[in-house]
C-alpha cells in the first residue's frame, strides 16, 4: 500500500492549504470591510477641495496655475503606478502593469520618454525588471495608507511638471467597482482637466475673502486637491486588492475541496483494488490446494 500511503500523504497536505487558505479569505473579508469604508469616506473630502478649487478659479480667471496649463515642449512623461506590497490577489496586478506596458509603449512610439513613481512592491519591482526610469517609490504602506508618506515621492513629479519638465503625469491604479469587479485604469493626472474642476450644478458661487492673497489660496487648494486625487487612488487601489484577495482566496479554497475529493476517491479505488487482488491470491491458493 505505497501508492496509498503517498496518497494519504497528498490529501494531508491539500487539507493544510486549505485551512491556510481559508483563513486568509476570511481575513481579506474583514480587511476589505474596512478598506471600502476608507476609500467611500475619502471621497466627499476631495469633492469638497474640487467645488472650492473652481469657485476660485471662477473668481480669479485671470491666473493660470502650473497645474493647469499644458507643457506642449516637454518630451517627458510622468507615471504614478499604484500596485500591492503583497501579493495573491488574482491577476490583479498583472492587469494594472499589462495596462502601465501599453500606454508606455504608445508614448515611446510617439517619441516621449517616461519617469515613473512606484507605489506598492510589485510595481517597484516590475518597473526595475523593464528598465523603466523609477525616480522615487514608497512600499509597505500597510493596511491604511497615510498621506505623509505618499507626499514626498509624488511631489518629484508634481514639481517637475509645474517647471514645464514633463508633459502630462499620469495615475496608473485598480479602480474598485464591487466586490468582484475591479477594473485597472490610467487617468491622466496633470494637466488638471476643466471638466474636472467644474462646481457642482446647482450649487451657487461664493465669493470668498484671501488670506494673504487669492493666487497663494489656489495655489495650495490645488496641490491638496491633486493630493487627495493621489489618496483615492491609493484607498481605491487597497479595497480592490482586499477584495481580489478574498475572492482568489475563496476559489483556492473551493479548488483544494475538489482536489482532496479526486484524490480519496482515487485512494479508495487504490485501496479497493488492493483488497481484491489480495482476496483473489487467497482465493487462488485455496483452489491450487
């Protein structure tokens, strides 16, 4: 019974994964509970900078911010690449880079270079595997992204476009629809587009008192609101590689079900044929005697 103590051997094993796997979905559950609630309360904050960035723009159509304005000189390109430090999370990551790949081979065939800011491991990781030129990056976040770290390694690029050095700046990330459908996107960043900084129908136009003066007030309005895009797109990032997680998870543990099923059955044909073939010697012997 060698073949059936190895099988043995191999429905143990299965059974171990599918505990480990089991509890890693049931803590992707409750993680991506939290995250979800964290990206959904991040968003009124940046609706609230965008309504006040417009009013101001409004008022004040007579300056133009940095972030605003178009480099049509510049021959480079910004990217902002949003992954995960861990990984079994699906295809997850391998659809945000596959769609990083395209859009950076498209400006390299229009004759841009790029630059890159690496948010998470697995795109610092790729981006360096590619050749790509990565000009700052920031892993291990955790489970709760915190702006103050996020700050330093954007603002490279931020600053670099509003000196006319990069031509757009773009936010490569995993955009969470639901809990099974996460979809992976590159939003241009910079320029500011002016559908974006529109007030919100409905709501009237306020006429707001500077201190010290408008153009400072747009120029710090600005730069939080492009931070708190940064955020969203971080937060957003964190609930879908939760609910990827929970999701890849639950099909591994469904999968190992139906290995260890196979292979007890295959035991118990092994084992059976065993019997039989024992019965048939003794049976054998009995008839020679």
């Amino acid at each position: 019974m060698a073949a059936g103590k190895e099988i043995r051997g191999k429905i143990k094993s299965v059974e171990n994964t599918r505990k480990i796997t089991k509890a890693m979905e049931m803590v992707a559950a409750s993680k991506m509970r939290k995250a979800q609630e964290r990206m959904r309360a991040a968003r009124p904050y940046a609706d609230k900078v965008r309504n006040v960035a417009a009013n101001l723009g409004k008022a004040n159509p007579e300056y133009t911010h940095p972030f605003m304005r178009l480099n049509e000189q510049a021959k480079t390109a910004g990217f902002i690449v949003v992954t995960t430090d861990k990984g079994l999370c699906g295809g997850m990551n391998t659809n945000v880079l596959r769609v990083v790949t395209t859009k950076l081979r498209e400006l390299q065939a229009a004759g841009l270079e790029s630059q890159s800011v690496a948010i998470g491991n697995k795109g610092l990781g790729f981006l360096n595997r590619i050749g790509a030129k990565v000009v700052s990056h920031v892993t291990q976040l955790g489970d709760t992204p915190h702006l103050d770290k996020l700050i330093g390694p954007v603002k490279v690029l931020l600053d670099q476009y509003a000196e006319g050095k990069l031509s757009a700046v773009y936010l490569c990330y995993t955009k969470f629809i639901n809990t099974m459908k996460q979809e992976a996107v590159v939003e241009m960043l910079l320029p500011l587009d002016d559908s974006k900084l529109k007030a919100d129908e409905g709501q009237p136009g306020w006429d707001y008192i500077y201190e010290p003066d408008a153009q400072s007030v747009i120029d710090e309005l600005l730069l939080r609101y492009v931070e708190a895009l940064v955020y969203q797109a971080v937060a957003e990032n964190m609930a879908s590689e939760q609910s990827a997680r929970m999701v890849a998870m639950k099909a591994a543990t469904d999968n190992a079900g139906n290995v260890i099923g196979e292979l007890k059955l295959i035991y118990n044909k092994t084992r059976q044929a065993a019997i039989t073939k024992e019965l048939s010697e003794i049976v054998a012997g009995a008839a020679a005697v």
